[in-house]
C-alpha cells in the first residue's frame, strides 16, 4: 500500500495472494489493509493534500506517473 509517500505494509502485517487467472498460479502477496491502515491513509492524504493542491496540474501528472511507474515496479 501507499500511504505517506512510501511503500508500507498492512499494521496487522496481514497479506493475501493474487491469481493469475490464466494459470490459477499464485503471483504475488499484497497488503490486506484494515480500518487501521484506512485511517493512516486518510491522515496522510490530508497532511499532503495542502501542498498537493498547490502544485501545477502538469506537475501533478508527472508525479502520479513515477508513481505508476514505481507500482509497476512491485510487482
């Protein structure tokens, strides 16, 4: 999950597999978040969100980009 600019896992340290459908085969562990992990997220989205909206339209697209990129990543 991302939450406050980083790469975390659930507080529970939680996971569950995901599928490939194609091949039922397991392809990886992600996060399962909880109401713990919603809350770090809403506290960090509303500290950022000032900073955020202040920042141009095209530079909020790069940013969201390399994040796209970096999530691709962890796969």
């Amino acid at each position: 999950m991302w939450i406050g600019g980083k790469w975390v896992g659930a507080e529970s340290g939680k996971t569950y597999p995901v599928f490939n459908p194609a091949t039922e085969e397991e392809i990886a562990q992600v996060p399962l978040g909880d109401k713990t992990d919603v809350d770090k997220a809403v506290v960090a989205a509303r500290a950022a969100f000032p900073l955020w909206s202040e920042k141009p339209q095209a530079e909020r697209s790069q940013i969201a980009m390399k994040n796209r990129s970096s999530a691709k990543g962890k796969r």
